[in-house]
C-alpha cells in the first residue's frame, strides 16, 4: 500500500504530467461524495421510474389479457371450424340424399307417365270394343226386327197365296188358268216389313222405286213366297240422302 501510494505521488509529480484543475477536481469529488440534500431531478426521474414500473404492470396485465383472450378466440375458432366440417358432411349427406330422393321421384313420375298412357291405350281399345259390340247389338237387333217382319210378311203372302189357290180351285172349272197380268210385288221397310203389289214388269237391282213419296233402293230380286204365286219379288231398303258437295 504505502509502495502503491508513492507510486501514486510519484505519477502525479512525474515530469512531463500536467497538475489536475482544482475545480475538475471539486466537480469529481462532488459527484462521489454523498449528499443528504434531495435533487429535484432525481425525484422526478423516481416519480418517472415509478409511473412507468405501474404503466409497465398495466401494459404486462393487458398483454395477458390480451393472451388470454387470443387463446379463448383460438379456441373458438377451432370450436367453429369443427362445427362447419360437421355441417358441411352433414349438408353433404343430406344433398346426397336430395339427389337419390330426387332420382327416385323421377323415376317413379315416368313410371306414372306411362302406366297413364297405358291406361289411356286401354281406355281407346276398350272404347272402340264397346263401340264395336254396340253396333254388333244394333245390328242383331235390326236383324232381329227384319227377321220377325220377314217372318210377318211370309206369313201374310202364305195366307194371300191360301186364298188365291182356293179361288183358283172353284167346282167345275177344269179348264187352263189364263196368266195372270204380269205385276210384281215389293217387300220394303216400314214399322216392320210391309209388301205392297204394283202391276207391270219388276224393277232391276240397284234401281230407285218411288213408293208413297219415299225412295227407295231395290236390294235384291227373288221369287214370291206365296203359294202359287209367280210373281217376282223385289226387296227394297230406305235410299240414302246424297252428301252435299
């Protein structure tokens, strides 16, 4: 120690070193030396330091917060984004299930389609097989009707033709019959059948007879029915209206 405070005596009055400033050397030992007195500057740097420390705290509690609140929000988030993969498979299985539902209904409407347009085939078919047994009752019954008229008719020439023989077969008459004057008889529709006898030569097939105002077509030609009686015999029908062109 004493050879480190010689040396310090030493290095201060060594040649060519220059004496310290005595007022640096107050400013020096004033910032070292210890002083009851405060500074203001001092206090206002520790009001400072204190205000910042307590800023300092709030900012530390409002990052955690602030940590607090991004986790919670993470957490939803994920929470979220679950919740809409869920929704999103589960929208995905009900499209799914809209497109076969879907297909299905299509399916089952052309199915409809054509069983109605089966059911309308049938529909014609059984219409036209009513229309065609109507026309074959019609038919049987105008058969029927002509049946029962012919069968009135032939009963009433065989009762005419009765008649005619027996005034033929008068006692005592042995000689020839003389002919007849040639006539001939037509057979026409009217509430029934009804024959009506007209003098001269009878009328060709296909021809137009005028009986009571009415025409009427000749059908077909034939024998009389009645006994005895040659003469021929025409059958005649209503003649249709000509079309207007």
């Amino acid at each position: 120690m004493q050879e480190d405070s010689r040396d310090n005596r030493e290095w201060e009055h060594w040649p060519g070193r220059k004496p310290l400033d005595d007022g640096i050397r107050h400013r020096l030992k004033a910032l070292f030396a210890a002083t009851d007195e405060t500074d203001p500057v001092d206090a206002l740097i520790s009001d400072r330091g204190r205000e910042i420390e307590a800023q300092t705290e709030q900012l530390q509690e409002t990052i955690q917060g602030l940590e607090r609140r991004e986790e919670q929000a993470a957490k939803l988030r994920a929470a979220v984004e679950e919740m809409l993969r869920h929704g999103s498979a589960e929208l995905d299985e009900r499209h799914a299930a809209l497109t076969a539902l879907a297909l299905e209904l299509g399916a089952r409407e052309e199915q409809i389609h054509e069983q109605q347009h089966d059911l309308a085939l049938r529909r014609q078919e059984l219409g036209a097989v009513e229309l065609r047994r109507a026309a074959v009752e019609r038919r049987e019954d105008a058969a029927a009707e002509r049946e029962a008229a012919l069968e009135l008719a032939a009963a009433e020439l065989r009762s005419r033709g009765t008649r005619l023989g027996e005034t033929a077969r008068a006692p005592g008459d042995n000689a020839a019959a003389e002919p007849a004057p040639e006539a001939h008889i037509l057979v026409l529709p009217d509430a029934g059948w009804r024959i009506v006898e007209q003098d001269g030569a009878a009328p060709v097939v296909d021809s137009t007879v005028d009986v009571d105002g009415r025409a009427y077509v000749v059908t077909r030609l034939g024998r009389s029915t009645l006994p005895g009686d040659r003469r021929p015999c025409a059958y005649l029908e209503p003649a249709r209206r000509p079309v207007a062109g």
